[in-house]
C-alpha cells in the first residue's frame, strides 16, 4: 500500500475536485480544469484530450446518447478539428468486469477547405471492441452533419459550446483555507451561494470544445451499462491508448505526477480497483481529516474508492441521467457540487450552475460560441 503525505496530495488538494490553473501570457491561455488537458501527452495536442463524457436518454426515451468533448479551450488553445489517424472510442461494458462487450469507433479524414472532414463510425462487438481499431462500418458523413447508423441511431460531430462549468477562484480560496489549517467554518466561499464579493464566476463561460454524439437505441446496448471513452495514436509505428475517460476528476484529482497521470490514462479500467484504490482512498482520507468531516477518514476513504473506482459511467438506460445517483451523466448536471460533497463528506458548492443552451433533440450539445 502506498503511504501518502500532505507533501504527496499539496497539488490535488489545491484542485480537490476539479482542478483549475489559468496563466495569460501574450502568446496562449492556458487552462487546466477537470479533465482538461490533465496529463503531458494530451497537452501536446487538444485534439485527442477527452475532457468530458455524458450518457443520457435521447430526446427519444428508448434511444441513449453518448456524449465525448474534446478539444479544451476548442480555438483558443486547441484546434477546432478532429486529429485525422487518431481513433475515438466509446467502450461500452455490458456486464459488470469493467471489460468492453461494445466498442463504438470513430474516425476523421483530412481538414477540408471548408473545414469539414469525414466521419467514419465502427462498431466492434466481443472481444474485438477490446484491440484494434477494426469493426462494422456502421455510418459514414462529415463533421456538422447527422449521420444515420445501420441498426438505427444516429452520429455527430462538431465545434459546441463546452458543457462544463466550474469556479476557479472558490477552488483556489478552498485548497488555500484547507492548507493553512482552516476549518469549515472559514469555507463560506463554497458555502454561500448569495456571496457579491466576489460573486459566482463561471470560468468556462464562453468556451467551446469538439464533440463526437453518438445515440443508439437501448436495444443495441443493453440495460445496465457501463461507459467511459478512449483516444489511441500511432506511437512509433504501433496504435497507443493515450488517454482515457469516465468519471469527471478522477485522474486530475488522485495522481500527482505526470508519470502518474500519462499511466492512468494508458490503463484500462479493468484494472483501476488494484491498481488505484489505495491513491483514491489516500486523499479523500486526507481531506476529510483536514476538514474535520469523517470520525473514521480512512473507512470513509476505502468506502469512496469503492464507488469511484473502476473509472466508468454507470447508467441504466430505462432512467433519466441523474449524476447525483451516479446514474449517467447528463448534459447540465452539476458534476462539481456532487464531487466536493462526496469528497468533503459534507455539502459543498461552487454556486455555478449550467450556463449552456442545449439543444432539445439530436446533437444535444449547445451551439458554439
């Protein structure tokens, strides 16, 4: 088991949840929030950093949208296309080993003078969706286009309006009381959603990302489903995962280093409960003892680690999406407010709330801005 110090977690406190830094320069605004831009491969290019995923009923109740967004900071710091040669997964486990039955594959051919490119969906089933980059053709269009799927359903790809929202500076004044032995009693900033001074600042407002929606019947998933999604280039000659996604947070929040982080989004979520449970249940322990919210911080540790851990999004397709219940993840949740208070162990908030205009039917996701 590895032993964790204030030392070891002094950067995933400052982040607790949902880790922030903005530095403007007259060169490039760097942001680092969430999932975004969360370990040294994806930063070299946006186009293969999942920020976020969703899954959530279609406007449709039989049919299941799933959700991934790129692109941090989509033309500002990342570009606003899809990287051609990479591959786009959504894995989808139908049982309960965190091991994919589904693999639903998306590619993207060269930026056009439009600025559009081709869009190819696969689908592999068994253990084909677990290797490769192979499957079924089971769609092909362009960027910005509703693309049918054989079997039924429907994909999408574009520039939209980023669906996360967070506020840095509460996170900042959170880690900074936390540190300095503050208790919470000193947290009014994540307390009181009235505050003037500052008021409650939505640091994602206005900015956009890429997103891949896919949208298929429940019948051609299942009932009870397991989701997360992957990115893989060409490393040396040989198709790499480089990065992977399920829960918001997870890897900002509990790996420390750049090793660390480039190594978790390398894995497989088969293997997260083995190999992670002993840094997730370190730093909830750590901060609920800090904060003063668990008589027992480490049970409460172990018994977080055991609902995070594997990295995946559980969901039932014959329920709407509510993240609270850790049920999917819907477009407006507030994934922020569900996360500090599981990990405080007491009810937190950074007062921001969905900012985004979504759209009632097929692709979901905003309009760009």
């Amino acid at each position: 088991m590895r032993t964790l110090t204030l030392r070891a977690v002094a950067l995933p406190l400052a982040v607790v949840v949902a880790a922030a830094a903005l530095l403007v320069g007259s060169a490039a605004l760097r942001v680092g929030a969430a999932d975004h831009l969360d370990a040294p491969t994806v930063k070299t290019d946006g186009r293969i950093d999942v920020n976020d995923v969703y899954v959530f009923q279609g406007q449709n109740v039989a049919n299941t949208a799933l959700v991934m967004t790129v692109n941090p900071a989509a033309g500002l710091l990342s570009p606003t296309t899809f990287r051609p040669g990479a591959l786009y997964e959504f894995k989808v486990d139908t049982g309960s080993n965190a091991i994919e039955d589904i693999a639903l594959r998306v590619k993207f051919g060269g930026v056009r003078g439009d600025g559009s490119q081709a869009v190819t969906i696969l689908r592999a089933n068994g253990a084909n969706a677990t290797h490769g980059a192979g499957g079924m053709p089971i769609g092909k269009g362009s960027t910005g286009q509703s693309i049918a799927l054989s079997g039924g359903g429907r994909a999408w790809a574009g520039l939209a309006d980023d669906p996360f929202f967070f506020d840095l500076a509460r996170f900042q004044t959170f880690k900074a009381t936390l540190l300095a032995g503050g208790g919470l009693a000193d947290l009014g900033g994540l307390v009181d959603c009235t505050r003037t001074n500052p008021a409650p600042t939505d640091f994602f407002l206005g900015l956009n990302g890429s997103a891949i929606v896919i949208e298929l019947p429940d019948s051609a998933l299942g009932g009870t489903i397991r989701v997360w999604a992957e990115t893989s280039i060409e490393e040396n000659g040989i198709r790499t995962q480089v990065e992977r996604m399920g829960l918001p947070t997870i890897n900002t929040v509990f790996n420390h280093t750049n090793a660390t982080k480039d190594a978790y989004n390398r894995a497989e979520p088969r293997n997260d409960v083995a190999d992670y449970s002993d840094d997730v249940s370190g730093v909830v322990a750590l901060i609920t003892d800090l904060a003063g919210t668990a008589a027992d911080p480490k049970a409460y540790g172990d018994a977080i680690a055991g609902v995070l851990l594997p990295d995946v999004i559980t969901y039932n397709t014959a329920q709407p999406a509510n993240f609270a219940a850790l049920n999917g993840r819907a477009l407006s949740d507030d994934v922020i407010q569900v996360a500090l208070t599981v990990v405080a162990n007491t009810p937190l908030d950074d007062c921001i709330t969905n900012d985004s205009v979504f759209r009632s039917s097929f692709p979901y996701v905003g309009l760009p801005n």
